[in-house]
C-alpha cells in the first residue's frame, strides 16, 4: 500500500516537473482560451437583443442573465472535466508501441495516465484561476447571490466527478484503439456529441422531450450538471439523487476500462516501443 502511495506520488510529481518545463508557453494557451468567453457572452446579448427596443425576455425559463451565468459556471465544469488530447494518446501509443512499457513494468497505465491528467490539471488551475475570478468578479451582477453550504459543497463535489468522468470516457475512447489502429474518427463524432449533450452549447432544459432521454446519459455530468446545482436548479433531495447516479457511472466507467484494457492487452500484438 505505501509503496504504491509512493509510487503515484512520484508520477504525479515527475508530470508536474514535466508542465512547468514550458510554463510560459502552457500559461499563453490556458490565457488564449478565455477569449471565446467573451464572445459568448456578446452572442448571448446579441439572441436576447439587450441593446435593441425590444429585447427578449426569458427564453426556456432562462434570463439573460442567468445564460450567461450558466454558461460560466458551464465553463468551470468543463474545465474539470475537459480530457485534450488523452484518447489520441492512447491511440498512439498502442499504434507505435509505446505502450509496451506499462507491459513490462509494474506501473498500471491507467493509474499513471489518471496522476497525469493530474498534474496538468493543477497546473492549469493555477494558471487559470486568476482570470476565472476576473471573468466573474466582471460579471458578478449577472448572478443572484451564493447559494447555501449544502449546495456549494454539492458542486464542488460534482466538478470532482466531472473530472473522473471525463477522464473514464476518454480512456475508454482511447481503449478501443486495441481493436481499431485509428479512432480519430470516433473521437471526432465523440466530441461533437459531448459539446451537445453535455450542456456545453445550451442548456439541457432546451432540448424538451429529446433532453428527457438525455438525462439518462452521462453527459449532462460534465457540464450540466455543476452549473444547474449553483444556478439553484436542483433541491437537496435532487442534489443526492443526482449525485448517486453519477457515482454509479463512475463505476460502470471504471469497471469497462479495467475490462477492455485486460482484453485489449490479450490481443495485443507488440510493435516498436
């Protein structure tokens, strides 16, 4: 057990190492990808017509201004729950061999990889924390006020779980790379659905009968989800229910990567590496 507490925290040391080599390049592209918040925001402004005569209402129960505190805190879900560039990665270590080194060392690949994706989140954390907070502190009157204890820890929870599910799903996209050499192609379609069905473009309420289904999946935990329980969206008996539901896929996540990582390893034919 101490051993293999030691073990990760060597990883998740050494890949924290690894992110600070090029910080400066690292801190650029985290800052880069604030800009489309702001764009966001205008476009929002512009759907609901807030510098016209006539600008809208509620749209599907939402103001404008809880769209855009919604897709804030959307945006902090996905923060947690984003996985750049972890299926391509497995895909090519499996394709050029790479791989064979989790084969012969006493390093689970899944452990090293979920104390990698770690360490860049951290790192990213500290990078993007200071213009998070400019972000909202700029838009505070847009939000309503703090809700209770409950609900804030209930959040926090939930990007938590947003991170293992994100990273379950993508190791799990990657896995398939066992049997297929290119899933580019499946990352591809699987990105476009989860920037849908995760509530990242809109609110899942929008969707109507077709959301009903959605609610079923477990994208809606990626982004979603954390924003509606700050948004108030949710009633503490909701909070654990949901909650629950999202720990059971984290299970069924966790248990079809073990089993198609052990299967895809049998079947493995070992190039280069």
């Amino acid at each position: 057990m101490l051993a293999s507490v030691r073990v990760n925290w060597i990883i998740l040391r050494t890949c924290l190492e690894e992110r600070l080599v090029y910080r400066a390049d690292f801190a650029f592209a985290t800052l880069v990808r604030f800009l489309p918040i702001v764009t966001q925001i205008f476009l929002w402004g512009a759907i609901y017509g807030i510098h016209t005569s006539h600008p809208q209402g509620d749209l599907n129960g939402y103001s404008y201004e809880d769209m855009v505190t919604y897709y804030l805190l959307a945006m902090v879900g996905r923060a947690f729950s984003s996985m750049p560039g972890l299926a391509s990665g497995i895909a090519r270590d499996v394709r050029d061999g790479t791989i064979n080194k989790f084969l012969t060392q006493p390093i689970d690949m899944l452990g090293y990889l979920f104390w990698h994706r770690v360490a860049h989140k951290l790192v990213y954390y500290f990078v993007a924390t200071g213009p998070f907070l400019l972000v909202f502190y700029l838009c505070r009157s847009y939000f309503s006020g703090w809700p209770d204890w409950l609900t804030i820890a209930a959040w926090v929870l939930s990007l938590l779980m947003a991170f293992l599910v994100g990273f379950l799903i993508e190791s799990l996209i990657g896995l398939v790379s066992f049997w297929f050499l290119e899933v580019s192609s499946l990352l591809f379609i699987y990105m476009m659905i989860n920037y849908f069905l995760s509530g990242h473009m809109i609110p899942l309420d929008w969707l109507g009968t077709f959301g009903d289904w959605v609610q079923y999946l477990p994208f809606k935990y990626l982004a979603y989800v954390p924003a509606a329980i700050m948004q108030g969206r949710y009633s503490h008996a909701e909070l654990q229910a949901e909650l629950s539901v999202e720990c059971c896929w984290i299970v069924v996540l966790f248990v079809a990567n073990r089993v198609a990582f052990v299967r895809g390893v049998r079947q493995y034919a070992a190039f280069g590496g």
